[in-house]
C-alpha cells in the first residue's frame, strides 16, 4: 500500500510551520486504510485519537474531537532540528489482530512522507465506539456493501433484540439477523428477505 | 497487585482458549464464528492485562512470557473456566455462569483506581455485553426448545452447578484489590450475578439447582488436572522452540 521510493523532492518539512506539519501529518492518515475494511481510512473508523508533534523542544498537541480537529499551537520559532511525531490509536476491539498492521502502516506512510521518527501507542480509554465514526466512513461501507451503524451505540440491549438493518444492496428493511458475529468481529451476519442477499452489518459498539 | 492482575488474565485466556477450541467443530458455522469471536475478545483482554502486569513486574517480559512460561500451579483462573467443552450445552452452561459474573464484575472494574485498569475493563465491558447476550440467549433457546435440549441444558446447568461458588468467594489478593481501590471484592456483586441468573434460568424453564458443596483451589493455584492438558497444548511451541517467532 505504501511505497517508498526516494524522487529527490522529498517534502522539506523542516520548512513547514507546526500548523502546516500537523496538517500534513492528518493528510498522510487519511492515506492509511484499514487492512480489514479496505474502503476505510484509518480516519474514518475514528481510531486515531491524537497526534503529538515534537519539533526540538516544543510539543504540539492536536486531538479528534467527532469530526472535527482542533490544533493547538504557539507560533513557530526557527526552522527545527529535530522533528518527531507521536499516534496515539485506540483498537476497535480488544483482539483485534488488524491494530498492529495499522501501527506499521501509518508508520510507513509518514516515513514515505520524509517523517522518520514516528511512535505509535495504542490507548484503550476512552473505549472507541462506532459513534465516532464519519459520515463519509459510513456512505463508503454502504457502497462497499456492508450496513453501516444504524443508531447510537449502548452496552445494555435487550436480548433477542431485533434491529432494522436496511440491506446495502436494496435498501429493504425487511431484514433478519443470522449472527451476532460475523466474519470481523465489528460486524454481524444479516440476510435480507427481499432479495435474498446475505450481508455484513458493521454493528453498533 | 501482580497475582491480582494475572488471576483477571488467566481467566479470560483459560476460557479464551477453551472456546477457541470449537474452532471448525461448531454445530452450526454461525455458532462456530460466535465462538471463536468470542475467544478472540477474551484472548485480547487477558493480553492487555498481563502486558500491564509484565509492565508493573519491570524486569523486562512480556505478556507471552505470562501466558506461556508459567506453570499449572502459577495460574489463578478459576476452576470452571478450565472445564472441558463437553457438548454444546455444556459449554452454553459453562459460558453463560462466567459472563453473568464477569459482566457485573467488569462493571464494577471500571470504577478502579488504577486508571490502566479501569480503561481495560471499560473496553472489555463492552465485548462482555455481546458475550452475556449470546450466552443467556442460547441458555434460553435450548432450555425453552425441545425435550431433548431441555434435558441437555438442564443435565450441564447442574453439572457446573459447583463450579459457580469459587467466583462469587473472594481469595486474599481480591479482598486486599478491593481494599486498595484497584480491584473488585466479588461479593460487592454477588446480589446482582444472582438476580441476573435466576432472572435468566427462569425464562429458560430450567430448575435452579440447590446449593450444596462448592469446588475452589483455582484462585491459589491448586487446579483440575484439565488445566495441564490446556498448557501442554497452548505452551507447546514456546517449550519446544523458546523464543521462536514467525
């Protein structure tokens, strides 16, 4: 997915002010993709949390707030030395075997961009929820063909409970949950009734 | 804090394991998928416990090290989590006593004072949720389904029945956890783990067995001889080869 190849106009990003570097930083996220849901950058499932940039002494702090990110910074001095960058993600799930792909991956992708000291952490508080993923996240999985979240996230639900999933394929709501658990676990097995399709709801943690 | 930590650990892999056992051998594929997601969920906690537990050790292991170089009378999971599968409403049973328990005492693990803890168990409450949910349902669809799957819930319910004391009995490293702030003392939930499954049993039209002679040893390492056959395979590799990786 990466590829590091070395062109000679490797962006200087000592030039860069920390507003501009931490710009680029969240640009070079929304390249990374999630190894298991291809169509979904690392941005859209709302995994990264925060980005500590670390320009010689000075630290600057810019967090995911929603959909938002808010950049918090003092001006920038002489052109810096030492440039050094930390991820903080959070996993989807606990076992989640696609978490330590995503550290490489992100790592890759800011090493091609000309950042090589990069760190990522992974923080499990607080615990990632689907409400945090984007609008844009959700209409690409609809495309891909699998039912995005339908509703906010709780942990108490009732049992035998029965959620209106419309099907990815034809939009009927007349649909029946096989599984709780499907092929991932952040997602469950449906089948719809009308067109008989069986598909993937990426279900409401 | 350290045997504290790996008794919360040693569970989640014990039983992780167990589950993940039914890997390709479930009654159905959904049930199987179930299974190992389950135990996938269960296998991730007990390594975000023991990397923290190796991290507070300090002399530089990891969480491998915990679950692989220990031996039998090392680990602290409870006895029933270590109960052999036996058939599907065996494992049913076996399951649904476990997460009635730990979705209460997950719960109550979120208010720790130790902030890494608590972030665990908030993020596992969430996957404990699912595995409760699974677990009461599949105890009510075969307690409340036919003859035959009655008498079969029934026959494991009461099988497993004297497994359930150990978990609601505090061992010494609970009792000071619960007194230092970090941890839960199982009796501060006993009234709700009770209340859940009676509330579950009953729906399932399945006879709540009396209490009588209670199984414990697990909390301090005094375990069934299911637990060696469960290393012997699990560690097998890590003896073999130490160290090896791929």
């Amino acid at each position: 997915m990466v590829e590091q190849t070395d062109t000679g106009k490797r962006p200087d990003n000592e030039s860069l002010n920390p507003d501009e570097l931490m710009a680029k930083i969240w640009q070079c996220l929304s390249n990374v993709s999630d190894p298991e849901v291809p169509v979904l950058t690392v941005l859209d499932l709302g995994v990264v949390r925060k980005i500590v940039l670390k320009l010689d002494g000075a630290e600057f702090v810019s967090e995911i707030d929603d959909l938002s990110t808010s950049i918090t910074s003092s001006p920038p001095k002489t052109p810096p030395e030492k440039i050094s960058v930390l991820i903080q993600i959070t996993p989807t799930y606990t076992g989640c075997p696609a978490m330590s792909m995503i550290a490489t991956n992100i790592k890759l992708e800011l090493i091609a961009n000309g950042i090589k000291d990069v760190q990522v952490e992974e923080i499990l508080s607080p615990a990632w929820t689907t409400d945090w993923m984007t609008e844009s996240g959700k209409q690409k999985l609809k495309e891909y063909g699998i039912a995005p979240p339908q509703a906010k996230a709780r942990v108490e639900k009732m049992l035998f409970d029965v959620s209106n999933v419309p099907c990815p394929q034809c939009n009927s709501k007349n649909t029946e949950m096989i599984s709780e658990f499907g092929s991932t676990a952040c997602k469950s097995l449906y089948r719809c009734l009308d067109c008989r399709e069986p598909f993937d709801y990426f279900k409401c943690h | 804090m350290q045997e504290y930590l790996l008794h919360l650990a040693d569970n989640a892999l014990i039983l992780g394991h167990r589950l993940s056992e039914w890997c390709g051998h479930g009654p159905a594929l959904e049930i199987d998928m179930a299974m190992t997601n389950i135990s996938l969920d269960l296998i991730g906690q007990a390594r975000n416990l023991y990397a923290y537990a190796a991290e507070l050790e300090g002399q530089g292991k990891t969480e491998d090290d915990l679950a692989y170089l220990r031996d039998v009378n090392g680990f602290r999971n409870v006895l029933l989590v270590e109960q052999p599968n036996g058939d599907f409403a065996q494992t049913i049973a076996r399951s649904f006593f476990y997460d009635s328990y730990n979705y209460f005492y997950q719960k109550a693990l979120c208010e720790s004072h130790d902030k890494q803890l608590a972030a665990i168990a908030e993020k596992s409450l969430k996957e404990v949720a699912y595995h409760l949910r699974w677990s009461s349902e599949w105890a009510i669809r075969l307690g409340d389904g036919t003859e035959e799957s009655k008498q079969k819930m029934q026959a494991a319910i009461d099988d497993l029945w004297s497994f359930r004391g150990e978990l609601l009995t505090p061992a010494a490293y609970e009792i000071e956890a619960a007194k230092a702030g970090y941890g839960v003392n199982p009796l501060e939930i006993k009234e709700e783990v009770e209340k859940k499954l009676q509330e579950i049993l009953l729906e399932a039209t399945l006879d709540l067995p009396a209490d009588g002679w209670m199984h414990s040893g697990g909390k301090t390492g005094r375990h069934s001889e299911h637990l060696g056959f469960i290393l012997a395979e699990m560690q097998f590799l890590q003896r073999a080869y130490p160290d090896s990786t791929w």
